[in-house]
C-alpha cells in the first residue's frame, strides 16, 4: 500500500511512518510542514489540495499533526481557543474531508486524537475539546469502523512538554 503520513517527522508521525515501512511492507510517504518527501500546510485548504493533486491515488492516509493549546483556562481568550481548534481539529476535519476523494478503492483515514479527551490533563481544556471533536467527527459517519489502533510503537512515555508519563496518542481509523 502506499500511505501517506503527515507529520511524519514528529515523535508520533516518525513512529507511525517507521513502523508502517518496517521491512518494505508499505510504501510511506513522509509529509511535513518544513521537512519530508512533500511539504504541506494542514492549515490551508489550497495546500493540503495541492499535496493530494501531487500525490494523486493513495491508499491511506494518516495525520499526525496539530497542535493544541496547553493553558489554564483562566488565561484563555477565546481567540486563543479558536487558533487552536483551527490547528488541530479543523486542520485534521480538512486533510480527511479533502484527502477521501484521492483514497483507492478500500483505503483509510487515520487521525490523531488523544487521550486528554477523557482522561483529563492540567491545563488540558482545549486538548480535551480538539480531541473531542475530532473523535465526534469520526464517530458520526461511521460508528462501527472506529478503532484504536495498538500499535506498541506509538506509546510514548515522556512526550515533550506533557504532565504524564501516561500520556500517549490515540489514533481514531476511519475507513471510507
Ligand atoms: N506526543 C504526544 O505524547 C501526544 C499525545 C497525545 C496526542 N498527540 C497528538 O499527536 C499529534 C502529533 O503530535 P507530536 O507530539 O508527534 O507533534 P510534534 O513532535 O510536534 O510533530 C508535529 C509534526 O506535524 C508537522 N506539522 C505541524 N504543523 C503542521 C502543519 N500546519 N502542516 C503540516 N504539518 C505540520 C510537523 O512538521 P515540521 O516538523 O516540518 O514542522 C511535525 O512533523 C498531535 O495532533 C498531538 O496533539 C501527541
């Protein structure tokens, strides 16, 4: 299969992307917003249209970008909540809302969400609500096809900058 992975030079996209190539069993296309096979910027619909035009055909694709905001919510302007939804949640909704029409025939999307939607963090009110929505943009189209996926590599034990050593992604698969 040929899967692209974007954001495939952070802590979870390199992991991802590593394991998915281990021993040629994919061809994986890294993705990122400075460095990679292709350049995109997730935030932009013109950018994320011209990576798949480029790309043509794929098989899967996996998002592994998007930040959150990590504050007391006492801080917080609802500019900055905004920001960070535009970051994670609504870069991810783009990259599968854009990316399902260059899918083949039986491909996946897989985003990235993250544990801070029910297991709660300091600090972690917009992570929790990104999180969520990206859970809830999956879950409503296609229930049964939602899963977690296992891989082992992908738990990372001190992920830069988190309060929890529990801490680690949870990829949501969302098959068209
Ligand atoms: N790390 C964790 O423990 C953890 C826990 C829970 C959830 N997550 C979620 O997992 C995802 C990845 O986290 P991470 O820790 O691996 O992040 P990271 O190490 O900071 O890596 C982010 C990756 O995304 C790319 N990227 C960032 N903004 C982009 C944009 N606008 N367009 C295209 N690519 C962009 C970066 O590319 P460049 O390097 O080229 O800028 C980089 O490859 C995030 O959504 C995060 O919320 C992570």
């Amino acid at each position: 299969m040929n899967i692209v992975v974007i954001g495939a030079g952070g802590d979870v996209g390199r992991s991802v992307a590593d394991e998915l190539a281990r021993n040629g069993k994919h061809e994986v296309i890294r993705v990122g917003r400075t460095r990679g096979d292709h350049l995109v910027d997730i935030t932009s619909d013109d950018s994320v249209s011209a990576l798949f035009d480029q790309l043509g055909s794929v098989d899967a694709i996996v998002v592994a970008a998007g930040n959150v905001i990590l504050a007391p919510v006492e801080k917080m302007t609802p500019a900055d909540f905004l920001r960070g939804l535009q970051d994670k949640l609504l870069s991810q909704v783009r990259v599968a809302l854009i990316g399902q029409h260059y899918l083949s025939d039986g491909g996946s999307i897989t985003l990235t969400s993250g544990i801070a939607v029910d297991d709660p963090i300091a600090q972690g009110s917009h992570a929790a609500a990104s999180n969520a929505g990206i859970e809830g943009f999956v879950q409503a189209p296609c229930v049964r096809i939602v899963e977690i996926l296992p891989f082992q590599g992908f738990q990372l034990t001190q992920g830069a900058g988190y309060l929890s050593c529990r801490v680690f992604p949870r990829l949501v698969k969302m098959p068209f």
